[in-house]
C-alpha cells in the first residue's frame, strides 16, 4: 500500500488494498489472519475491540460458545476464526462460525480471505472519515 500512495480519494485507496489483497499467497493471508485476536477475546484492545463490542457484551454462554467455537475452528483449519464483527451480535457471529466448521479448508480460506478484506475496507473508510 505504501507504494501505492499517494491516494486521490478513499476509492482509490479501497481499490489498491483489495487488488493488493487478492494478488498475496495462502500464506499471506494466514500471515495477516495471525494479526487478529480471537472472536470473543477479552484481551482485544484498540480498534479491534471497537470492532468484536457485539461479543464483548454478550451473555457468559454465548462467550464460552463462542470459545469452544474457535477452537474446534483452530483445530479444524489451522487459524483463528475471522469475521467482519463489525454491526453483529455475539449470536450472529457464533451463527457463522457453526455454520463456517462445515466448510472445507480450500472454502474456508476464500471465505476468510473476503472476511479480511471486508475488515481492511472498513478500517479504510474510517481513517479516510
């Protein structure tokens, strides 16, 4: 992204970031997968925790399936569970895990992937706004 810059608009930059994105290897992606804490994480801080406050408040069950959840993921993929947490509830995002563990690891990864991408576009607006 660096040498992209400079930007013109915030489109511009969006555009760069996800034809950066989609150009990286597999283990790129699990490079920056790596970077975030888990789904739930009462540790999250910053931006991140901004992002994870439907799972923060959620109800102590919903917290501890959501714990068991990533790690039957973790054990399943060999990552930590991704999502664009930003807007949903704890429920929702325990929904998408469950529902993510049926995937195959070659889907999983896209799915993750576009998750990623969904996150980078997001903090990309924000530090545009």
């Amino acid at each position: 992204m660096a040498a992209e810059r400079p930007f013109r608009d915030p489109e511009h930059a969006g555009r760069a970031a996800d034809r950066i994105w989609r150009s990286l290897s597999r283990e790129d992606w699990l490079e920056a997968f790596r970077a975030h804490p888990r789904i739930g994480d009462r540790s999250a801080s910053g931006r991140a925790a901004l992002e994870q406050a439907g799972a923060m408040s959620a109800a102590a069950r919903v917290r501890e399936a959501l714990a068991s959840g990533n790690r039957a993921y973790e054990e399943r993929f060999g990552c930590i569970f991704l999502v664009c947490a930003s807007g949903k509830t704890a429920a929702q995002m325990l929904a998408l895990l469950e529902e993510r563990l049926a995937n195959d690891p070659e889907t999983e990864l896209s799915v993750a992937a576009e998750e990623q991408r969904k996150i980078t576009q997001l903090r990309l607006e924000k530090l545009f706004a």
